[in-house]
C-alpha cells in the first residue's frame, strides 16, 4: 500500500443521510473529538442507518490479542483487535449532528468504486494506529494511498512541540545562568544562592514553555506545506 501526499479534507456537515450515495467517505468524532472515526458508505438503509464498510473493533479479538498489542515495542503494534468489516451503522443523534462528508482536493484523483477495492481488504486483521487504521483504509479505498493526516498533523505538532520545548529549556537555562551569575556578582543587587536557583529554574521553564509554542505552531506549518494543492 502506497503512501501519498498530504491533504486537507474538504467536510460538510450531514444534514439528511438519505443524500449520501456508495463509496462516499464519512467521519463522526470520538473521544470528545480528539480524533475521527472514518467509514465509506455502502448503502443508505433509513434516516438513520448506513450500511458501512470500516476498519472497527474486532468481536473475535481476545484479551491476549489486547495484550499484544498495547505491549509492543512501539507501544502501539499491529495487530488483530480491529478488523474490515460490514456493519449496519445506526447513528445517535448526537452522532448525527456531527456527521460529516469528506471531499478531495481536486489534484488527488478518486476511485471509481471505493466500496470494490474496500471489498478486497474484507477481513483483514492487521489494524495498526499510525499506519493501518480507519482512516487510512478509508482513504487507501478512495485515492489508492495509505495515508492518515490526522495521525501525521498530531505527530508533527508533538514532535514540533517537544523539540521546540527541549531547545527553548536549553536556551533559558543558559540566560538564567547568565542572569543569576551576573546578580550574584553586583555588589548592589546581590541575591542569595535559593533566589539564583529560582531565577535558573524559571528561566529554563519560561524558555520551554515559548519554544513548546514556537514548535507546535512550526510543526503545524510544517504539516499545511506537505499538503497537496486543493
């Protein structure tokens, strides 16, 4: 499975379900919408149920499967806890108010039946957070890519973010410790060796916090450069 570009989603809200057609990719929020669950439509049953085709939880999965995979190396492994499957989706109505409908830029080229080449993954076990999840098969369907831009986007912010939080703690630890070094050594301002410790301390937090700040904003940027042209 190849990977791809990135890309932004274009999302419209669901008003009525009857409107969806097959092969159309669909997305609902989860865990107070930190992330999305995504799905391709096979059939539009009423008001308020699809037939869908997703990577979800496996009902054969066994605690030991479980185990496996929360304790691989990567934290994160690979395994059979979720699978591609069909399943008759009945939506909350809460999950209703935030269904979406997901377009492509129109330099990415969409399949012309989704739900065939979803078809010929029916079954699969291998589901993997980073790289074979939902919304990875989802868009593996539509464009032939395996990719997954919420998970990319969250792991460039994260990295943007800690490198930027190590790089800035160096560098108010090393105004602090010039700060401090200068203070102790003025007659008129001379500061005791707890008041210098602070002043290191609240130097090297201060510059973490800004360069946290600076990273995830530059790893966002980042991600929107890597994204294909809409």
């Amino acid at each position: 499975m190849a990977e791809g570009p990135l890309f932004n989603y274009k999302a419209q809200k669901v008003n009525n379900i009857l409107e969806l057609k097959r092969g159309d990719h669909i997305r609902i929020p989860r865990s107070f919408g930190l992330f999305y669950h995504h799905m391709l439509v096979m059939v539009v049953i009423d008001e308020s149920t699809i037939k869908v085709i997703h990577y979800n939880s496996n009902p054969e999965a066994s605690v030991a499967d479980a185990a496996r995979f929360f304790s691989s190396s990567s934290g994160m492994g690979s395994g059979p806890i979720a699978r591609v499957q069909q399943e008759e989706k009945t939506f909350t109505p809460s999950e209703l108010s935030t269904l979406e409908v997901l377009s492509y830029p129109s330099s990415v080229k969409v399949s012309e039946d989704p739900i065939e080449r979803a078809l010929s993954r029916e079954h699969e076990a291998d589901y993997g957070v980073f790289g074979n999840n939902c919304e990875s098969f989802a868009n593996w369907s539509s464009i032939g890519h395996n990719v997954t831009p919420q998970v990319v986007a969250a792991q460039n912010s994260l990295i943007g973010t800690g490198v930027g939080a190590l790089t800035g703690g160096m560098f108010g630890a090393v105004i602090g410790r010039a700060l401090s070094d200068h203070l102790e050594k003025d007659e008129e301002n001379q500061i005791d060796e707890e008041t210098k410790h602070r002043i290191e301390v609240g130097a090297a937090l201060g510059g973490a916090f800004f360069g946290a700040l600076l990273g995830y904003a530059t790893g966002n940027a980042y991600t929107e450069s890597q994204h294909a042209d809409e």
